[in-house]
C-alpha cells in the first residue's frame, strides 16, 4: 500500500532528530506507507511548507513554536508533545497533544485509518469534542452496533483515536462502529463528560441511515476511564427504550472509591470528579459501576493478566460482586498489558471478539 503522507515540522520542535526518525520510520511500516518528512528552519519556512502540501489531501503537522497559517487548507493532524490548549482552527481535524514523540505514531495511525477506512462523522453537539465516528459495514444490514468510549483517565490528552483499530476491525467483523468522542472535565467538567457520553449514546436513533442499525443488539465496549463511563451509562439507561444488550469493561475503572484511595492516574478520579471519595458523596454514588449494582444488562469484564495489579484486583472484586448481586457477568483474563484490550492483534482481542460473536 503506497500513501503520500506528508510531516511537516516547525523549527527546533525535536532536540535529536534520530529518535523522531525512526519512531516515524516504524509507523510507517506497520500501516505500510511511505511518506515525505519535511523540516523547517523558522516560521516562515514552516508556513510555506504548509501550504504547499496542497489543499486535498490530509497530512500532520508538528508546528512547535511555529503558528499554523491563517489560510491553511485541506485537513490536517495537529501534533503537538507537550500539553497545550486544543486547537479549534477549521483545517484542524484531530489535535493529538501532551503524548510526547509518541505522539507522532498516534498521528500516523489517524491518518491511516482516516484515509483508508474513513468514517462518517457525526455531531451531536456545537463543541469540537461532541462528535463521533460511524462506520457501518456494506450491505442492507441492520447491524448490530458497537459503541466504543474510549479511556485516558478522563484526561483531554487522550482522544478517540485511541479507538481507531478496533472500530475498524469491528466494522469489518460486521458490527456498524459508534466511536464517541466528549469533553473531558479538565476543560468543562464532570457533568459535561456524563452528560455527553448519554447524548451520544441516544444519538444512535437518528443517526444517518439508522435503517442500517439494529437497536436491540447494541453492545457499548470502554476501555480503561471509558469502562467507568460505559457502564455507568448502561446503569443509567436502566429505564430507558434505548439501552445496551451488552456492555464491556475493557480494563475498566470500576470502582472508584478504590481507584481514588489508592491514587490511581496521579489522582485522576478525584481531579475529575471535582473531590476526593467520601461515603456521603452522591457523584461517586452515581459514578461508580460497583455501587450501581445491579446494572441489569450481561456484562463482560476484561483484564490482562500484565495490566496493573490495581486493575486486575479491580476488575475480579468487581465481577465477584456483580454475581452476588444476581448480574449476567463473566470475567476474561489472558496474558496483556493495558492496551493489549484494544489492539486487534492481541491474543486476548481474539477473544474478546469471540464472546461478542457467542453472545450477539
């Protein structure tokens, strides 16, 4: 497969040229692509460059200092390694920040799956984050659909792109994918993360061709913070005509009284919910999967067996307790670190997707 994906860099964004390199030469190779990289000496030099790269196709920028030009066109992956504020320019599609060089293959891979299994997006909101990839399989369907959340401590670091490989692998297994997107409460707060994760998810009715969907079998995978959020969602939607007929943790933040005693994500759980743990809380009441019991839909908790001990003692408390509580659960642990969940080239992937196929 031959791309020409273009790198534009500002001026004096890497201190050693080499390490950028090679991670970029190794991102190339796993999606198979070539590419041209091109450096900059000074913001001017890095303006010209960007609009050179043409208006038609999509391609990254690494602006450092550097200030992207008022005219810029086509579209555009805004790298940037350390923290920043998001990027709203129109030619903006996806700003990846505050990952450091790693940051550079999350780019790499946007770009590929956006260009070679692109998704229709859908808005559900005025904010840049309120959106979400649809991909739906070719055929009359319906399909059933797979709602992914996606992880990061809840943190504005970690987007939905994170998604990217196994709502394409999904789609491809004959699931139409809704990969969401929402604010994070860093930059809003807790209540706009809950509240757009439901919008979302009630969204699916009137998505574009919902003919397509079918809206029985609907099952909603979150992966690290995303499984607090999508089980948090299946509790809620509890008397809902639109609800989950599955939900999995994906290394899933499950019980936050534990998470925030034990200051997990550098004390992720209370910087989101706006205060520590505290047995009067109703945010933590509400928020927390374990004390939503018994959420009433079959349930898949999954951990690999080379996360963090935190995770894995979270995820089998948290399964123990949803059987004593008369919940539809099984517990799948398999040799994996924390992201092997959503690599479609795991073993424990594989069967993941196997139970999803047993139980759809």
């Amino acid at each position: 497969m031959v791309s020409e994906l273009h790198v534009v860099f500002g001026p004096d964004v890497v201190t050693h040229w080499r390490t950028a390199a090679e991670l970029l030469a190794e991102a190339f190779a796993v999606h198979e692509v070539s590419g041209e990289v091109v450096l900059t000496g000074d913001a001017a030099e890095f303006a010209a460059a960007v609009r050179a790269a043409g208006p038609d196709d999509e391609f990254i920028v690494v602006p450092g200092s550097a200030a992207l030009p008022d005219d810029a066109a086509g579209r555009v992956v805004r790298v940037d390694f350390g923290r920043c504020e998001l990027d709203r320019s129109a030619c903006v599609r996806v700003h990846i920040r505050g990952r450091g060089l790693e940051g550079l293959r999350y780019a790499v891979a946007s770009w590929y799956f956006h260009r070679f299994h692109p998704p229709t997006v859908v808005g559900y909101g005025p904010h840049p984050y309120q959106r979400v990839d649809m991909r739906i399989p070719s055929g009359p369907g319906p399909f059933p659909v797979a709602v992914l959340i996606h992880g990061g401590y809840w943190k504005p670091w970690w987007d939905f792109d994170l998604m990217d490989a196994m709502a394409v692998d999904l789609t491809s297994r004959g699931y139409a994918t809704w990969n969401v997107e929402y604010r994070r409460p860093a930059e809003s707060d807790w209540a706009a993360t809950t509240e757009d994760v439901a919008t979302a998810f009630a969204a699916i009715a009137t998505a574009p061709e919902a003919s397509r969907l079918d809206l029985d079998r609907i099952v909603v995978l979150g992966h690290s913070a995303g499984g607090q959020l999508a089980f948090r969602l299946a509790a809620d939607t509890a008397p809902a005509s639109l609800r989950p007929a599955l939900v999995v943790s994906l290394a899933g933040v499950l019980d936050l009284r534990a998470a925030d005693h034990r200051h997990l994500g550098d004390g992720a759980v209370a910087a989101a919910l706006g205060q520590r743990y505290s047995p009067e809380s109703e945010v933590y009441r509400q928020a927390s999967p374990i004390a939503r019991l018994p959420i009433g839909v079959p349930q898949l908790v999954v951990c690999g067996l080379h996360d963090e001990p935190d995770m894995l003692e979270m995820s089998r408390h948290y399964t123990d307790r949803a059987a004593a509580a008369n919940d539809r659960v099984t517990m799948l642990e398999a040799p994996g670190e924390h992201f092997a969940v959503i690599d479609p080239g795991s073993e424990i992937w594989r069967q993941i997707v196997q139970w999803l196929a047993n139980n759809r």
